[in-house]
C-alpha cells in the first residue's frame, strides 16, 4: 500500500475498474449536495440585513451635465439675440457649442414686447451624445445689450 494511503488509513480496494471508482465518487459528491441544500433557501425566511448602512455618493456625471445645460444655454442664447430676424424670413438658425460638443437648430423665432422689454420667443434642437432633445424658449433684453434667458424648458 502507498505511504500516502497509509498515512489516512485508506485502503485501496484491488479489482475495481475506475469507472465504478469514478461512479462511487459520483454518487458521494451528489450525496453531499443534496445534505447541503435539503435545509433549502427560502425568499420567505430571508431577512433585510438592517446592520447594513449605505452612504451616498455625489453624482458627478449630473453635475457635469448641469454644466453644458448652462454651457449650451449661453449659446442658444447668444444666437437667439444676435440673428437678424428681418433678413432670416423664417428660416432656421443653426448654433454648435465647440466646449461641449453639441449642436442644434433654432426655429420659429419672433419679436415681441412685453412690459417694455424687447424679447424673443424660440423653438430648438439639441443634438449630443445621449441623443435629440427639444426645447422652447425665451430670452429678454433686461438692459441695453445684455440678454438673458427668462424660458427654457424641454419639450
């Protein structure tokens, strides 16, 4: 008998073919699974761990997105208030933002007084990598030269 066998009191068994070896070490390993999962798990004995605390982290990626938001906002803005709207005769003015990558169309965009500030009411496209977004909008003349946006909500 091999040393290694000696030393676990294991006695190898002459005449077995391996495959009834291999058969038997089957049946314990299946044996011994069905021994574990015959307590089963149930979903109706689980339990919520509440020793367990969970922190939040700040999300930066809304904060980042709440940054072009503005970013793209000034743009609009900018293309709103420096079009010519006489010589546009209806037809729509494109805008690009080259610090966030996103562009667009301004359409349908008109003049008009309201409690003696000159302001313009827009339509538009934003075209960026999570996809198309639509928005209309308004901007007012608050002093000589200085624009600002007053509406801007998605569509």
């Amino acid at each position: 008998m091999p040393r290694v066998a000696q030393a676990f009191g294991v006695r190898i068994v002459v005449g077995c073919s391996a495959r009834a070896l291999k058969a038997a070490a089957m049946c314990c390993v299946a044996l011994g699974l069905q021994a574990c999962a015959s307590g089963g798990f149930s979903l109706q004995k689980a339990e919520v761990d509440s020793s367990l605390y969970t922190g939040n982290v700040p999300d930066k990626s809304k904060r980042a997105a709440d940054l072009e938001r503005v970013s793209d906002e000034a743009t609009i803005r900018n293309a709103v208030t420096s079009a010519d709207i006489e010589s546009l005769a209806g037809r729509s003015v494109p805008w690009v933002n080259s610090d966030t990558g996103t562009r667009g169309v301004i359409d349908g965009l008109v003049e008009f007084k309201r409690e003696g500030l000159l302001c313009r009411r827009f339509s538009t496209s934003r075209e960026s990598f999570d996809g198309v977004s639509l928005f209309k909008g308004e901007a007012c003349m608050i002093s000589q030269g200085t624009w600002r946006i007053q509406e801007f909500e998605p569509v």
